[in-house]
C-alpha cells in the first residue's frame, strides 16, 4: 500500500473507513462492561420551566408582538403587592425577555446539588446578553417540581445592527447557560436501590456480546448469577444488603468483555455523500460498469432590431445549444470474496464521485453481490 494511494482516499473524500489499518485483519480487544451497557432505571431526566431574564440592554423583547412577556411581568409583580391597572397602561418593556428553561437531571441527584440550566429566548428579544434569570420553578414529565432555576445568563455568542439595517452576528445570542443555576429540590426515586435484581441493556444489542457478558459474571461470581433475557438485556441477582449494592455493581461494570464483531454494515448518507464501509463488508464475484452521461444547455438570447420605419418592435429571440458528452467508461471487477481493500482500491482507481458510488454500492446490493447490510440516512 503506498502513500499516493492512501492520500488519494482521503483527499477525495469518497470512503470513510472504520478500521485502524487497511489490508490487516482487527486484533480482538476487550472493553469494559461499563462501556458497553447502561443499568435500567439509572438514568437523567429531563426538567423544563418557563421564566423572565432581566436587566436588559433594550434588547429584549417588544411587548407589541410578545404580549406573553408583559402578562408574566404583571403576575409576578402581584405577588410583590405591585400592582398595574387594567385599563389606560400598557407598560413598554424592553430589557425584559420570556425564556424557556431546561435541563437534565442526573441520577442519584439529592436535594441542594446544583446542576446546569439552559435559557433560551421564546419571544423576539434580540439578545439575552448580560440579563438576569429570576427564579422559575423546573417540572417533570410528571408536573412535580424538581429544581429551582436563578442566576445570570452567560451568552456565547455576539450580535449588532445599524439604524440602517445592517447587522453582524456570530453564533446565538438569544440563548445562554446558567453553570449551576438551579437547585434540586426533589429526587427521583431510583428501582437501584429498591430492588435485588438489577437488568444491563447492551448499547448495542448483540446476541453474542449479551452471553459474554453473562459468562464474566458467572465466571467471578458463581453460575446462575447472571442470565441473558435477549439480545439486548442480561438479568443480574444482586446481593441481598444494599450497602453491597455499589461496590457489587462497580466490580461488574469493571470486568472486561471482548464484544462481539460488528456486522458487516455500509452507511451511506444521501446528503452529505459520505460513505462509512465496515472491515467486514465482503462482495462476491462481479463486474461493474462505471461511466457518466453530461448534458449542458447553454442560453444565449439575441436581440432582433427592426428596420427604420417598420413599425416593428424590439425583441429578444431565445438561442439555445444543448449538447451532450459522454466519457469513458470504465468496468472493473471484483473477485469472489473481495475485501474492503479491494473495494476501495477499485472505486478511487476509476475516479468515482460520491454520488456514483452510493450508486454502484445500491447496484451490487440489488445484484446480491454486496454481503452487508446497506443504511441510507
């Protein structure tokens, strides 16, 4: 394998390949379980609140078209005794912005722990920069309320306009994170330390990754201790005490496990023309064909000037050429069982493009020369 071939593949950007080195066979590697599964009920949840961000350099939102803003301010200054007539005041706000607040809860988490709040811009405020979150309750899928949100607003990104409507802006000034800015309130209850019996789902299900799985563990804490349920969940019988529970757990999720082979799989992205080929895609025998057909129609109107004293009008006459090239083609072959090296060698020694390849890959899959599986996304 020599240096122009390798650049070619990757200046071309027609393969991307998901192997450390062509032309060798993968060498075995163990990963630990941790890497490889998740314990069912151990995981975050989402909250999200509704809030106000002020102190505002006008650039918050224009209660003309964002009535919203000015309804909540009213609420909440009535809860401060402060209170606006109904009629005859419209206040005009404009270093006040109505924002929606999110974020995750992490497993485990107990009242007084802080997490990271993100505050984003629902009205039309222009930039939440440098404003003030003031205390906005955080709900569940459930309704409860689990974290308190308050703090300042840190913007990353920069925006600014002219009178006469020019206007520069660098990446998202109307949305912001608060680092710590809420407060946990409430904790979910975890089935982690309610139950004996504690379920691994695999990230990836594998039949064969799911019975090694259950074979370390076996292996280190007796037979029968772990069973697969399917390809995808392995059943573990914890220990009675849950005080053993964690440091059980950590020596599991710390054993090593050799996953089993990926499938032969081809990705193929419509969109951006990137194509990912697995180590293990194989063809069989088979010849293709590869050229191209271009068509390039030209437009040059000509302008038909009538004669002195004719009456006539100017007009525009179309002139149209269309002409029609077609290159070489070109046929390469691929012999019976044909590794990835070999597919990619043929592909960039033909000069295809990305759409011509996902177009050879479609046709060998149709053939039942192509052993993989083939995703379009």
């Amino acid at each position: 394998m020599n240096a122009l071939w390798r650049s070619r593949i990757f200046v071309a950007g027609i393969v991307a390949v998901a192997v450390s080195s062509l032309g060798f066979a993968p060498t075995a590697h163990a990963d630990k379980i941790r890497d490889l599964v998740q314990v069912a009920g151990v995981r975050s949840n989402q909250l999200v609140g509704y809030g106000l961000v002020v102190g505002l350099d006008g650039t918050g939102d224009q209660t003309t078209q964002a009535p919203f803003t000015t309804q909540s301010l009213e609420n909440m200054l009535k809860q401060f005794g402060v209170s606006i007539p109904s009629t005859g005041i419209q206040p005009q706000l404009k270093d006040v912005a109505a924002v929606t607040i999110t974020a995750d809860l992490p497993p485990f988490a107990k009242p007084g722990q802080t997490i990271d709040v993100t505050v984003a811009s629902i009205g039309n405020a222009k930039s939440i920069r440098g404003g003030e979150l003031l205390m906005a309750p955080l709900h569940g899928a459930d309704g409860n309320v689990y974290a308190v949100a308050q703090g300042s607003v840190v913007v990353g990104g920069v925006s600014a306009s002219g009178k006469s409507g020019s206007s520069v802006q660098i990446n998202i000034s109307a949305s912001g994170r608060i680092p710590n800015g809420a407060s946990v309130e409430r904790s979910v209850p975890s089935p982690f330390s309610s139950s004996h019996d504690l379920v691994l789902n695999l990230n990836a299900e594998d039949f064969v990754t799911a019975n090694r799985i259950v074979d370390a563990i076996n292996h280190l804490y007796g037979a029968g201790t772990a069973h697969a349920m399917d390809g995808g969940s392995v059943a573990v019988r914890g220990p009675v005490d849950p005080s053993e529970k964690v440091a059980w757990l950590g020596a599991i999720e710390s054993l090593d496990v050799q996953p089993g082979d990926a499938p032969a799989r081809v990705i193929v992205n419509s969109r951006t023309g990137t194509v990912v080929i697995g180590s293990d895609v194989r063809v069989s025998a088979a010849a293709v064909a590869h050229g191209s057909i271009q068509v390039t129609i030209s437009e040059q109107p000509q302008v038909s000037q009538p004669g002195p004293f004719s009456n006539g009008q100017t007009t525009v006459v179309p002139n149209s050429s269309v002409s029609i090239n077609q290159t070489g083609g070109h046929m390469f072959k691929f012999g019976p069982g044909a590794s990835l090296d070999s597919i990619v060698r043929a592909v960039n020694q033909v000069g295809a493009s990305p759409t011509d390849l996902i177009s050879i890959l479609e046709a060998l899959k149709q053939a039942g020369a192509l052993h993989a599986d083939l995703v379009v996304i």
